[in-house]
C-alpha cells in the first residue's frame, strides 16, 4: 500500500510539472529586449529616428517597380545591420505575418497577367502575376523589418513618450499603455486557468463536444474577468482625477 501511494504521488508530481512546463510559460511580449544595446540606431535621437523611419516605410510601401527592390533591401539590410539585433528577432517577428502574408500572394502568379511562363494543366505560371507577388513580399519583409528596428531599438516607454511628442492623442496613447500592461495579467490570468483547467482533466488536444464548451467556457470567464478589470481600472482612475485633459509636466 505504501508501495503504491509513494507511486501515485509520484505520478501526480510528475503530471503537474509536465501541466506547469506547458501551460505556466509567462506570456511575456519582450518590448524591451534589445532596447537597450548599444549601436548607432539606439543612440539616435528617438524623434528623430521615429520621423526618418516612419517616412522611410512610407517611401517602400509606394515601391511599385521590380527595379527599385534590390535598393530597398540593400537598405533595410543595412539599417537592420546597423541597429545590431540578432537575426532570429527578426525571424521570430517576421514568422506568422510572413505565413499570412505567403498564403495571401501565393495564389497571384497563377491568375494575374497575361504571359504565360509556365502551365501544368489548369494551372498558369504568369509573369505578371510572380512579378507583383516579388513586389508584394519585398515590400513586406522590408517594412516589417523597418518596423522591427524602429520598435526594437528604444524601450515601450520611449516609444509611448515620442508618440505623444509627436502629437498623437493622449486618449490613444494612454490606451496602448494600459493594453500592453494588462495584456501580460490577461496572460498570466489565462496561463492559471489552463494548468487549472489542465489539473482536472482537460485535454487541449481532443476536440470534441465536450472540449468545445469547456473551450467558451474559458474565453467567457476570461472575457468576464477583463471587463470586470477594465471597469475597476477606470473607476480607480477616475477616483484619481484622471481626464482627458492634457496633464501639466
């Protein structure tokens, strides 16, 4: 009998450290993770920075020519070379909008254009069509890749300060902070009720009846709990004198 209670224990430890390992990893976004390097990039004047590569991605998005791309890349390699971010940053942001994007343009060779290049029975290789899909995917990966430096090289509150420099709204400002900081308690919040939900039973990967309510049972409280949050939030807020008035320095 002890044989067997030793053993059982033992299994339950080891199937709440296997739920803990999956379903308790930190939902951290990273905004600073690289913020604070030294480089050429980092030591510019955020403003500034903010200006000149904002315009800069304005300018690659208005690339209409196959000629101009070589350039644009030559570029956007240089300013990522310079900014002295490793490469998998770039890969891990450029992951799942690049899959979207992929899945959007990949259908473009095959009926855009007129000139034929190449056809296996209904389908048509067109070149119009593969030169606006290289076109398509230059400008993205650039873009994106300016924006990464732009986001990666000053920390989430500089950031917030130079947009608000700049005259964005306070109103707007204010809601991207308090959305990124309550993102990570969603984070943590939803992580808890998975390992819970995890300890009695659930298992993610069966879909079924069952799992599909269990499933909007989860978002339901979730969402439930955020606006309850949001609600005490702006209340706590207000008792605090919070407006949309400008707030003297």
């Amino acid at each position: 009998d002890d044989h067997r209670r030793a053993l059982r224990t033992a299994l339950v430890i080891r199937f709440f450290c296997r739920c803990s390992r999956r379903w308790s990893r930190p939902m951290h976004l990273r905004l600073d993770e690289y913020a604070y390097r030294d480089s050429l990039i980092h030591r510019w004047n955020p403003r500034a920075k903010f200006i000149v590569l904002f315009l800069l991605i304005i300018a690659f998005s208005l690339v209409q020519n196959l000629a101009w791309v070589p350039l644009m890349l030559l570029l956007t390699g240089a300013l990522y070379l310079a900014a002295r971010l490793p490469l998998r940053y770039l890969l891990r942001r450029l992951r799942y909008p690049g899959l979207f994007v992929l899945a959007l343009v990949v259908i473009l060779p095959f009926f855009s254009g007129q000139t034929v290049l190449w056809r296996l029975g209904p389908l048509a290789l067109r070149e119009e069509g593969l030169a606006y899909m290289l076109l398509v995917v230059s400008r993205f990966t650039a873009i994106l890749t300016v924006t990464v430096v732009l986001f990666g090289t000053s920390t989430f509150l500089t950031n917030v300060t130079t947009l608000r420099a700049l005259g964005l709204p306070s109103l707007l400002v204010d809601m991207l902070m308090l959305t990124v900081r309550y993102l990570f308690e969603f984070g943590e919040t939803l992580a808890r009720m998975q390992r819970a939900m995890r300890l009695r039973g659930f298992a993610p990967r069966r879909f079924n009846r069952r799992s599909a309510g269990q499933w909007a049972g989860l978002i339901g409280s979730l969402l439930l709990r955020s606006y309850a949050q949001a609600e005490r939030v702006y209340h706590a807020m207000r008792l605090r004198g919070y407006s949309r008035k400008e707030t003297p320095p």
